[in-house]
C-alpha cells in the first residue's frame, strides 16, 4: 500500500536522526478520535476521558451516538514511528470535541503540519468547524469518514460536497478502530501535507 511501514518502537542510534512530525486528529464530539490514536499508538496512549453526566445534557448533544458514556476532555496523545523510507517519528494530538472545549484547539495545534477531521455521517454537520478551524489556519488536512456499525453509507465524493471541500482536499473512508486503516489515513496526511506545503523531500521522507 505505501512505502511507509511502522515500526514497533523508535528508531534505533544510527548515522539518521529520525524526523519528529505533529499532527492533530480533530472532528466532532463521538466521531472516533481517541479510537485512532489508541489504534496507532505503539505506546499505551495518554487519554483524558471524563465520565458524561447529567449535569452535561444541556451541552453534550448525543444525539445519533447511541450508548456513549465517556468524552475527552483535554486531549489524546500517541506516537508512532515510521523506519523507512527514512526515520520519523509521528506524534499524535487527538482534540476534545465538544464546543465548551474548542478553546484548546490552537494550543494542540500549534507546530503541526498537518490535521486529520474525522468525520461521522451520522451527524456530518460537527464536522464543519474543524474544516473551517484548519482552512482558516492555512493547515494542511484530510478528512476520513469514520464508518460506524449501522450507519449509512457515502462515497468521498459525496461527502467532500455535502462539506464543500475543495478537490485538492483528500476524503477517505476508514474505521478508526482498525490499526492498518488508520494507518492509510495518517500516511495519506503525511503526504498531502509534504505537498502542500513543498516541505523539501529529504525532511520527511
């Protein structure tokens, strides 16, 4: 599938240094970020997950999301590392996703080259403010199509209009849950964002 093949640790000393990349996952409250990064991490994740309460149902919309009971509310965190092509090093940022939190967004987003915005076709529209989020910041982006049990079923193309995204954006379905899906959609990232910002070929790769 890609040059790219994790590993199951940091790289070992050599001649080398490995490449230390950010990205953020973002996306809507219940869209499967902390899913992601626990699905990637070659280390056990740092999550912030906090208990959904009565005194929340006036905020926490959970409409759609069936049986959750938990949501983060600082950030996931993780790592993975890539040995070839060349040593990188991947650390991952997981936003919280209700709006009472999106104030940490630019704090978790500073220095990273690049975001995914998971999205959920159960409720697409939470989706908008981490695509406006990230074109108003000038980061690169991808939106991957978190395909939850049960729920409909739309191609990329229809997704990328129902959010007006540009054809220069990559959409891509995946399952959040699944290590070599979540793979294809942080290597996918990785390479939109070495191209769009003509980030010099030896950086990164």
């Amino acid at each position: 599938m890609s040059a790219y093949k994790p590993s199951d640790g940091p790289p070992q000393e050599s001649g080398q240094p490995a490449a230390e990349v950010k990205i953020v996952i973002a996306g809507g409250f219940g869209a499967g970020k902390t899913s992601l990064v626990g699905a990637l991490s070659e280390i056990e994740p740092l999550t912030t997950e906090g208990v959904l309460t009565a005194a929340g149902a006036a905020t926490d919309d959970l409409d759609g999301l069936g049986h959750k009971t938990t949501t983060t509310v600082a950030m996931d965190f993780g790592r993975i590392t890539f040995r070839k092509p060349r040593p990188m090093v991947l650390f991952l940022f997981g936003t919280p996703g209700q709006p009472r939190f999106w104030f940490t967004w630019t704090d978790l987003s500073q220095g990273a080259i690049g975001a995914v915005v998971l999205a959920d076709t159960r409720r697409l529209q939470d989706s908008f403010p981490a695509v406006g989020f990230f074109e108003q910041r000038g980061t690169p982006f991808v939106v991957a199509v978190n395909q939850f049990d049960n729920s409909h079923r739309y191609t990329p193309d229809e997704v990328r209009h129902a959010l007006g995204l540009p054809p220069e954006v990559p959409v891509l379905t995946c399952d959040a849950r699944d290590r070599q899906s979540a793979l294809n959609v942080v290597i996918t990232l990785v390479r939109h964002a070495i191209t769009t910002l003509k980030t010099p070929p030896g950086a990164l790769t």
